[in-house]
C-alpha cells in the first residue's frame, strides 16, 4: 500500500464537473491498494494517518496531528501509484490491485478512517476519471509505503 498524503488548506474532487467530496483544512490522500496487502497493513496506515504530527502548534511548529485540529481528510483511490517505468516509458501498473480487491478495501480504509476521526471522509469515486484540486499548504507532502514501515 502507498500513500502521497498532503497537508491542505483546502481540496476537491470532481467527476465529470460534479464536486464528489471536498474539505478545507485536512489532508488530502492519494491511496494505491497492491494485490499483497492486508487489513493489517490498511489499519497500519490509517493509524499513521490520524496521528502524523504535521499541522503547525501556536508556535509554528509540526506537533499536532488532523484530530488535534479537527481537521479533515479527502481520501482518493490512485492505482498509478504503482506505476513501472523500468521496460521503457509507457507505464505498468501490473503491481496495483485488481479492483475487485482494491475497491473493498478502499471502502474499508475510509470507514476505518471515518470510525477513528468520528466523521465523515470525503471521497472520490473508484475508478472514475477524477478532477482534484487542491491548495497544499507548508507545502507538505510525505509520501508512505506499507513494505517499508521501518522509515516511518
């Protein structure tokens, strides 16, 4: 499982010019599911995401977490996250879940996520061709993978 997770000030996804979720203040996270992953990783990584420390305390600083603040988060399923480019320069995504594993577990992961926030996650729609705009805020960005859990 990879992650991009941006601190925004605010996000939305769109689907054929219809807002399918939107926040401000939260974060914004492209999620790609791999054929390998389990619950446990998916818990894993929620848990990281709740409490990643990277919204500014009154003395600017990097020490509260979304639920410190409140904050929100717009969560985006994103195969190309699993992008190969080694053979040449049209990408694979052999590596990415096939949908009837990644999109369950899609759902599964914003539940989780719902249930540790107690509120509702803004989403986009698996598999559509989504529109996302964001204002990343810092910027910062901090990208995760569930095969290397030791560096984070």
């Amino acid at each position: 499982m990879r992650a991009v997770i941006q601190r925004v000030s605010r996000a939305n996804c769109s689907v054929d010019n219809k807002i399918t979720g939107q926040i401000e203040n939260g974060l914004l996270i492209l999620i790609g599911i791999e054929q390998e992953d389990t619950i446990e990783d998916m818990k894993w990584m929620a848990q990281k995401f709740v409490n990643l420390r990277i919204f500014n305390d009154e003395n600017g600083l990097m020490n509260k977490s979304i639920q410190d603040i409140a904050g929100n988060i717009l969560f985006i399923s994103q195969f190309t996250l699993f992008a190969q480019t080694k053979k040449g320069n049209r990408p694979s995504f052999i590596r990415a879940a096939k949908p009837e594993k990644a999109q369950p577990m899609y759902i599964e992961m914003a539940d989780y996520l719902s249930t540790l926030l107690d509120k509702k996650i803004q989403l986009g729609i698996f598999g559509a061709d989504m529109k996302i705009d964001l204002l990343n805020d810092g910027p910062v960005t901090i990208i995760m993978n569930t095969q290397d859990k030791e560096n984070f």
